[in-house]
C-alpha cells in the first residue's frame, strides 16, 4: 500500500508541477510554486487515493490508510548541490500535518492569506503548538473542497497563467481529460507566460498522446530548457525519442531523468520497454526489477519483466511474473496470451489454452490470440472449434498471412480445397518471402 502510495503521490506532484519532493520514510515534502496549485494537489491527492483505497470500516486487520496532509508558505532554501531544501517554513508544514485528521489537509493562515479564497471551502481546525514555531500559538484550518467548476466560468480576462494551468488539471481524469479543452488552457497558461516549463510539458504530454510528435518534442525541448532539471520532462521526451526511432537519444534522456530521480518508476518501466524494443533483455530486465522493487503490484511491469525473463531462458521465473500480473489484475488479456504462449512453449497445451480463451473472452477483438487459439485446437485435432477463431481472426487482421495459411491447412484437412488454396494464395501474396508461419501445423501426408 505505501508503494502504492508513493506512486500515486509522486506522479500526481509531476503532473501539478512540483518544483521538488522527496520521500521521508513516513511521507512525502513536496514544494510549488504557487500555493493554490499546492492546495489543489493535497486535496486531489486525498481524493484519488480515497477512490483507490477507500476507507476500511470495522476491519481491524485492514484499517486502510488514511492520508494527514499540512500545507504552509514560507521561506526556504535549496541545498548548494541541489540535494535537498531546508528552512523553518518545511518544518511548519511538517508540523501542521501531523496535527491534521485522517484524510485531510491543514493548512496555515499563510495559505489562506494567498489561496483564491472564494474557490475553497475550508473550517477551522483549532489554534495549535507546533514544535519549532517562532508563534506561540499557530491557527489551522482544513480544506475540506475546491470549487472547480467557479474557476471555470470565471471570465477569461481575469485568468493569470497558473489559473489557466489549474484549469487544466482540472479537466483531468474527467470526461475533457487530453481534449481541446485542455489543450487550449494550455496554451492559454503559455501565451501569458511562455517560460512555464510545467505548462509546456503537459501540453507536450497531451500532443504526443495525439499523435503530433513534432509538436511535442518542441515544448518538451523548451521546457528543459527552461528547468534542465525536470526528471518528468526527461522521461517523457525520452519515450516520444524512442517512438521517433531515436535510440541514442531516447537513451540519453531515460538516463537523465534516472539521474536526477533513481527512483522514478516511470523512467524506469519506459527505458526497460526501450531496452527490450531494442533486443537488450538482460538490460530491460534489471530496470523491469527496479520497478517492482519500487513498487510490487504493478501488473503491467510483472508481465513486461515476465517477457523480458522468458527471452532469455529463465522460465519458472517468468511463469512466476505472469501469475503474479494475473492475480493482481485477473482481467489483464495481454498478459493471459503471453502466459498461454509460455505455457505453449512448456507443453501445457491444457493450461494455455485456458489462457487463450480468458484472452479472448476478455477482449473479443484480440485477434492474435484468435489466431493462435485456432492453432492450438487445430493441432490437437479439434478442426471444427479451431475454424470460428481463424475466421475472426481475419476479420480482425484480413492481412494476416499466418491466419490465412493456417485457415488454408484446416480447409485442406476437411476437403474444402478451393477454399484452402484461396487462402494459401493470399498467404503468399501477403508475405512472398516469408517462411511458413506456423510450421508446426503440416499438410496431411
């Protein structure tokens, strides 16, 4: 649960732009640069892992865990090597958080002071004694909501560049998340501060997601430019490089960002599925075991690392991962095909072909498990079972030479001869130089 946490934490603070943070053993201090943007992470941040760990009621052997948070404004001071940032206003909000209700967030009259009061509601939460405080007697007060949909309809006039980057966090995980909407708030937020290297990498973020490659590596570019310390930035820039087919380059920002942050999970997963695109297994593997080091129920690394083990040769460890993936995500279909073909290259046709039907009956449309379902029920002698699955198979891929010509053996074995060489000729013509795909599969003697 706390790996969990953390993960949630740390990719929430990047993506609301936090300047710093670090991880304590017992929580997080996480710094911004506008104390309304800090405010609106606490409260997403309670929000988000209520709807992933929703409290425990009577359960005394699985309380939950519940999140205490403490907001305060005041000076503080980076470190000379960039380690770290002391100064008293970190122990204040160190002090107010301890002092916080489960699930809440407390914040001192500093925040009040400079938040945009009338978005917030708040109550006030007593006057405390925090250890280290120059007052005797500090007043706290719990955020108990923002009103998003007031920032919304405010006129856009009035909107500096961090309410329009609020504004578009705000339409994230809704129904506007990556839409124009969101993209245009972006824009908004650089067009009346163009050195906003947060703005920039979200919107970059969004444009790859849409498939405007060149338009993304600009504002990833001028986002580094403007903080070459943006371990986010790095990571991020560096999965758009290797979709680009820039290995070198993909290589040099996958690092960066390790450098900067060793324990950034993302830049992990996406350098191993980097490393394992470019056939460095072994490499791929060790960051594939960091992830999970990091972070233990992380489903998509256990049948990535999975993958990445079964290529070079450590097979009961593989086998290992996909149920691990399996049982942390019963309906993972991509990882019910991966086991089915691990289990088909150990001999346990029964076990993969249970495999192969949970894949499919997961995700109709997995054409590739279609395929190779028909197959294996076509081997084992089940001619009439293996014909549906060929069939949605090409429906799915009608450009798939190996559906066609294991389609063309089955109508060779049942006598349909002018439906088999149909097929064997559109498996020719779709790979002339291919070798046979699925070679295990012979033409009756």
């Amino acid at each position: 649960m706390i790996a969990e946490y953390r993960y949630l934490a740390e990719s929430l603070a990047g993506q609301y732009g936090s300047l710093y943070f670090e991880w304590a053993g017992d929580g997080h201090m996480v710094l911004f640069e506008s104390v309304d943007t800090a405010v609106q992470f606490g409260l997403e941040l309670i929000a988000e892992w209520e709807r992933r760990v929703p409290p425990a009621e009577g359960d005394a052997e699985f309380p939950g865990l519940p999140l205490r948070l403490g907001c305060h404004f005041g000076e503080c001071t980076r470190m000379d090597r960039g380690e770290g940032w002391i100064g008293r206003a970190n122990a204040i909000a160190k002090r107010a958080e301890r002092e916080a209700a489960p699930d809440s967030l407390y914040v001192t009259e500093s925040v009040l002071d400079l938040i945009d009061l009338p978005l917030y509601s708040f109550e006030e939460a007593g006057s405390f004694a925090l250890k280290g405080d120059h007052l005797r007697q500090r007043a706290l007060f719990s955020i108990t909501a923002f009103d998003r949909t007031a920032l919304g309809s405010r006129p856009e006039e009035e909107l500096a560049a961090e309410d329009w980057f609020r504004r578009a966090l705000a339409l994230i995980r809704t129904d506007l998340e990556d839409s124009d909407d969101e993209a245009a708030c972006y824009r908004h937020a650089l067009r009346l501060r163009p050195d906003y290297p947060e703005a920039h990498n979200n919107l970059a973020v969004l444009l790859h997601s849409r498939g405007k490659q060149s338009e993304a590596a600009r504002h990833y570019q001028e986002a580094l430019r403007l903080r070459p310390d943006y371990a986010e930035a790095h990571s991020n820039y560096a999965s758009l490089l290797a979709a680009r087919g820039s290995a070198a380059g993909a290589a040099e920002h996958f690092a960066e960002a390790l450098r900067l942050r060793p324990d950034f999970i993302d830049a992990h997963h996406g350098y191993a599925s980097f490393l394992a695109q470019r056939g460095d297994s072994a490499a791929a593997a060790e960051h594939y075991a960091q992830v999970l080091a990091l972070r233990p129920d992380y489903p998509e690394a256990h049948s990535n690392y999975a993958i990445a083990l079964e290529d070079l040769g450590r097979l009961e460890e593989a086998a290992l991962h996909y149920r691990e993936a399996l049982r942390l995500r019963p309906e993972y279909s991509e990882a019910h095909y991966n086991f089915a073909l691990l289990l088909e290259r150990e001999a346990d046709t029964s076990a993969a072909e249970e495999h192969y039907r949970r894949a499919v009956e997961l995700w109709p449309d997995y054409a590739e498990a279609h395929n190779n379902l028909g197959a294996l029920l076509h081997v084992s002698g089940r001619l009439a079972e293996a014909e549906p699955h060929y069939r949605r198979g090409l429906e799915l891929r009608p450009e798939d030479p190996e559906t066609h010509y294991n389609l063309g053996l089955l109508l060779q074995a049942t006598g349909d001869a002018a439906g088999a060489e149909r097929h064997f000729r559109a498996a020719r013509e779709l790979s002339p130089e291919e070798p046979l795909p699925r070679s295990e599969i012979r033409p009756p003697a």
